[in-house]
C-alpha cells in the first residue's frame, strides 16, 4: 500500500550561516520566495529533537510553483552541528540536481559567492548526457549542476546499501513511477574529486505531481561504505529531509507505520511562522536513514498558544 501524498513539495538543506548561504544559492539562478521563522522555541518531537526553532527561505527556480523548492534552513535551536558526508559513497541523501542554461557561468558565479568546485565541468558519462559539474556550497555541501535549457531543481540523489531495497520502497511506499530500468553505468571520477573513474548502479524514480525525480544509486567502484549508514539528526548541516505534500497525514502515518517505518513521533504540530498556517508533519527514516517527511497544511494561524 503507498502513501497518498500529492508530490513532493521540497527537499531541506541546513546551513551554518543563512546569510552566507543564500547568495551562494541565488547564484545557482534560484530565487527567495516565502521565509519561515517562527517566533519562538516549539516541541521538536517530531524532527527527534526536546526544542527546536530555525530561520530559512524557501527558493524556487524557474519552474515556479510547479517546481520544487529547497528549503534552506539555519538551525537556531539547537545549534547546527556536524557536517555533510565527507564522500560520494556513503548512504542517504548525497546531492541536490539543478539545470542550468550556463554551465560554467553558474559555476563560476557559484565560486564567487563562497563555493568550491569538486569537479567538471566534464561530460556526465561515456554513453552520453549533458555537460555537468559538482560544487560545494559554503558549508561543503555537493549541488550538481547540469547543462539544461532552464534553471530546475530537477532531482536529488540518494545513495543506497541495497538499490532493490531503496526501490521497492520508494516505488511501493512513496508512490513514486520507475523510470527506465535501473542500469549501470561509468563516471569520470574526477566529477566526484576522486583519482580514477567510478562505477554505479543507478535507478530512476519520477514524481508524478512533478517534473522532479529521485536518482537512487548503489557505488559499485568504490563501493558504497555500508557501515556509515545512519539516520542524521535534523540539525546536522547538510542534506536532511525530502517532504511529499498530503491532504491526510493520519492515513499516511498508517501507511508509513505498516510499511515497518518508525517516525520519530506521531504526527505533529508545526508552525513555521506566526503569519503562515500551522503544518501537521510526520517525519521518518528512509531505507538508508535518508530523513523523508510529510506535510499537511491546516486552515489555523501558525500562531501557538502561550
């Protein structure tokens, strides 16, 4: 049985320094929409944390609101802590995918606003595909860009232990379509900052309320490191949370629980600021600790009670 979510509405970065963050962001074509900072400390039951408040934008690209967005987030309680993964091999969320019109001008623009350069420009594989590159925003977090005829956030990569696993999971439970057969195919390492090229098993996943896809991948050369799968806490920098959008959280908790998912409280209450409706969430480990989340919008205020 799948989840009845809608989309995927958004996939959450933590950063360190929002103000350093966002010009990095912004340079990649992406563009402020709606900030989110509630007015005080909330219950952090449902990120798995006592206390938690946080300031963040949400930035959409040219696909506007038929796109997705990135929710790029600074903790504030409790303090951001930790870093991204520290190599392309270990499992759960790796990297944010966007297109864009002018590859090495992006890039060299992504430079000028305090990111690094893992590698490229170079062609993605030997079989063909766009020109791509991978940078690392301020807070060493990888972003990869691909040449394209518009800016789109257009996939995140999660890294898997066990790619049937990841797939049947978020084929059968997340209600996402396959898109072609997995396959395996070659990289020129230097994309990835490593000294030989690399090898992957690749799987495809299509969001059918969107343009977006998740890109499961299983390192084959080098080999995904299965002992560092973990599930990170929700203020650890980098990569967190992939959120679908539901017009009933109850059911779908129901489906999550019965799929063997613990969430890390039942669903909850949320305000992510004072002028916005509260959220009912739901917030859960994915098949290599990967942070999946649900969202509902309610017609209350996000103003809680004293």
């Amino acid at each position: 049985m799948a989840i009845g979510g809608q989309r995927i509405y958004h996939v959450n970065t933590n950063c360190a320094d929002l103000g350093r963050s966002l010009p990095f962001y912004e340079a990649l074509g992406l563009r402020r929409v709606v900030r989110t900072v509630p007015s005080r400390p909330q219950p952090g039951d449902a990120f798995g944390l006592e206390q938690v408040a946080w300031d963040a934008w949400m930035l959409q690209s040219d696909d506007g609101l038929d796109g997705l967005a990135l929710d790029l987030l600074q903790w504030t309680v409790p303090a951001p802590t930790g870093a991204p993964p520290p190599t392309v091999a270990v499992p759960g969320l790796n990297r944010l995918c966007l297109t864009t019109p002018t590859l090495d001008g992006t890039v060299e623009a992504a430079l000028a606003s305090g990111g690094s350069l893992l590698g490229g420009p170079v062609d993605a594989h030997a079989g063909g595909g766009p020109r791509t590159a991978i940078v690392r925003d301020p807070d060493g977090t990888p972003v990869q860009l691909l040449e394209g005829s518009s800016t789109s956030i257009a996939q995140v990569v999660v890294n898997c232990t066990d790619l049937d696993r990841s797939l049947a999971y978020y084929r059968d439970v997340m209600s996402l379509q396959l898109a072609g057969e997995p396959r395996t195919v070659d990289q020129p390492g230097v994309l990835h900052g490593l000294d030989h090229d690399a090898t992957v098993k690749v799987a495809r996943l299509a969001d059918p309320g969107s343009a977006f896809a998740v890109a499961l991948v299983e390192w084959l050369h080098p080999a995904v490191d299965r002992t560092s799968a973990r599930v990170r806490a929700a203020n650890e920098l980098g990569l967190f949370r992939m959120a679908w959008s539901t017009d009933d959280c109850a059911r779908d908790e129901a489906v999550v629980r019965a799929a063997g998912s613990v969430p890390f409280a039942p669903t909850a209450t949320l305000s992510v600021g004072d002028d916005l409706p509260l959220l009912l969430v739901l917030f859960w480990p994915g098949p290599d600790g990967e942070c999946l989340e649900l969202i509902q919008t309610t017609d209350r205020t996000g103003v809680l009670p004293a």
